[in-house]
C-alpha cells in the first residue's frame, strides 16, 4: 500500500483582506494503489497536516505557519510519521481481507519551495546549486544540456555524504542544508526519489508558454493546411468502416465519459512502445452513439531521468482511435496532468 502526500498552501480567508496568510492547510494525502480515475476525487484526499498562525496544538497538528521554522518540520510531522512508522513495520489490519497490510509514502508532490524545505534543500533559487534532482550549477544551466550528462544526478550515497558535510561546515554542501525528515524516520522513502518535479511553476508558468508558441508559428510556416486535409480523409475512412451503416455524427470540442473529461487540445495515452506509453493530442471529438472517438495527432515520446517526466514532440502523423483504446494505467494521470509530463520541444 503507497501513499502519495501533495503539500501546499492554500488560503482560507479572503487573500485580500488582513487575513490573508493567516489559515494555511499544508499537507494531505491520497492512496496511491486506488484506481487512477479516482484519485482526484475529494473523497479520496485526506488532510494530515493542518498550519495557520493561531495557537499551536501539537496534539491536533495545528500549528503557525511561522512556527515551523522554530520548531522544524520533525515536531511538526511527527504525529504523521509516527503512524507511518507503524504503518511500514507493523501494519493495519484489514478484517473484510483477513490480513496485515503495510505501506509507507510513495511521493510528496509540492512545489518547488515546499519540496525543498520539507526535503532539507535550500530554499533560494538564486544560489549555486537550486536544483534537488542534480548537483549541477546555476551558472552552467544555460551552457549545457541535461542530455549531455553534464550534470550528475544525486544518489543516495553522495546524499549522505553532502549532509555530513553541511553539519560540519554549518553551510549547505551542494544545495543540501540538512537530512529530510521524511527519509529519516521511514525506512522505504528517499528524499533523492520521493519528490517529483513541479510542473506548475517549472512548466506551466516556465517554458512551456514560450516554446509552444515557438512550435506553433514553426509547425504553421512548415504546413499550415496539411491538418485540416488529412484529418478529413482519416476521419472519412475510419467512420465509414466502423460505422457503415451511419449517415451523421455529432462533432465537439469537449465531452464527459465515464467520470473523465475530455477536451481538445489534451494529451491523451494510448498504447505504448518498448514498454513506455504513447502519447497523441486530441484534434477533435467524435460521438456516435454511445462510442468515444478520436481525432488526434501523434507524438513521440522519450523520457528524461533527469527531469523524470516525458519529452514530447509533435508529428504530422494524424490517427482516429476510440476512447477504449487508451491506457488506462496512464490516462487518467495524464488528463488531470498532462502538461505535467510533456514537455514540448
């Protein structure tokens, strides 16, 4: 049994006003092993940790936001992690399967400032090494690519040796101050693979604007008509072979299927090749009936170890494929995160 733990803020009073910072919900959590369609439901989403700047109750895991930085996440968390304790070496009871089930966490999904707070990192993204998948420099970013093997992921073993030098020095060693909490209670979690990217500010608000603009203009100066034509005579083809006996289909940009919901312009999963998933963007939605179809265009899809998340580039391939042959494994994270995952080139 895995646990996902998500850690953010959010404001409960009115963020203009003077109350503003003062109600902060930190971090809950979701069963990892639930179907993937459910896991974004809120009745699969539980709080563990509850901050604000009232009274601090340790008892209750009510707390300052503030008081964090005084008394550090290990009081803070220690409720929580005492029970996940419990939960890897002991286990739960579970009476309608007659048996012991044990789980610890599979992933704390923050942003970037909350991952490295929680995750003993430097909280500046000014400094020298900002980055908690590698220890290459700031300064070098900008000079190389990670395909290049210039910057050495961080393992465990260098890990180890860069909180001993943090604590002898009293500075950070190489962006690590102190040893995460998290990794120093459980035994089966490690900061150096526990925390994915953030998506949010490295993608959606980073580069991603910028260089699928880019692909865009480009891909319209290359071809700006091929699609309308060839998606036409596929859709044609493919409609009149499944459907021979249909004279009219009903076309839309958006539709709601079985709890999901699916618009154009979304990345979807398909297939997979070589063990890896494939990846196709919805150009339009077909409803015959009761049938889900289609019209997307492919894309090629390669992973990164270092930004742990898939490189897509568009093609000129276009496809017509019905909603019962997407991945269920891979679908549902992929429409609530697409743009998580694809980083377009």
């Amino acid at each position: 049994m895995n646990r996902s733990g998500p850690s953010d803020d959010f404001e409960i009073c009115n963020p203009l006003r003077t109350s503003r910072k003062k109600h902060k919900v930190t971090v809950y959590w979701v069963f990892a092993d639930i179907p993937s369609v459910l896991r974004s439901t809120l009745s699969s989403i539980y709080l563990s940790v509850l901050c604000n700047r009232g009274t601090f109750l340790y008892e209750t895991l009510l707390c300052k936001a503030d008081d964090i930085k005084t008394f550090g996440y290990p009081r803070v968390l220690d409720p929580l992690l005492s029970d996940l304790k419990r939960l890897e070496e002991d286990g739960l009871f579970v009476p309608c399967l007659g048996k012991i089930i044990k789980g610890t966490v599979f992933s704390v999904i923050a942003d970037n400032l909350g991952a490295h707070s929680v995750g003993g990192f430097i909280e500046s993204f000014s400094g020298s090494h900002i980055c908690r998948f590698c220890v290459g420099e700031r300064s070098q970013f900008q000079e190389f690519e990670v395909r290049t093997g210039a910057f050495p992921g961080r393992t465990k073993e260098h890990h180890k040796l860069d909180i001993e030098a943090a604590f002898t020095s009293n500075t950070h060693s190489r962006g690590v101050k102190r040893q995460c909490t998290i990794t120093e209670r459980l035994n089966h979690f490690h900061v150096t693979t526990g925390y994915p990217p953030d998506v949010l500010h490295d993608i959606l608000e980073g580069i991603n604007n910028q260089t699928v603009s880019i692909q865009v203009e480009r891909q319209d100066k290359l071809s700006p008509s091929y699609t309308t034509n060839l998606v036409n005579e596929n859709v044609q083809e493919f409609l009149s072979q499944k459907f021979p006996e249909e004279t009219g289909v009903n076309l839309t940009n958006q539709a709601e299927f079985q709890g999901t919901s699916y618009s154009v312009g979304m990345m979807l999963a398909y297939g997979s090749t070589a063990g890896l998933p494939d990846f196709a963007e919805i150009l339009q939605i077909i409803i015959v009936h009761d049938t889900l179809v289609f019209v997307v265009k492919l894309q090629s899809a390669w992973y990164s170890e270092h930004f742990r998340c898939f490189k897509l580039e568009t093609t000129r391939v276009v496809k017509v494929i019905e909603q019962s042959q997407l991945t269920q494994t891979h679908t549902h994270w992929l429409l609530m995160q697409w743009k998580a995952i694809a980083w377009f080139l």
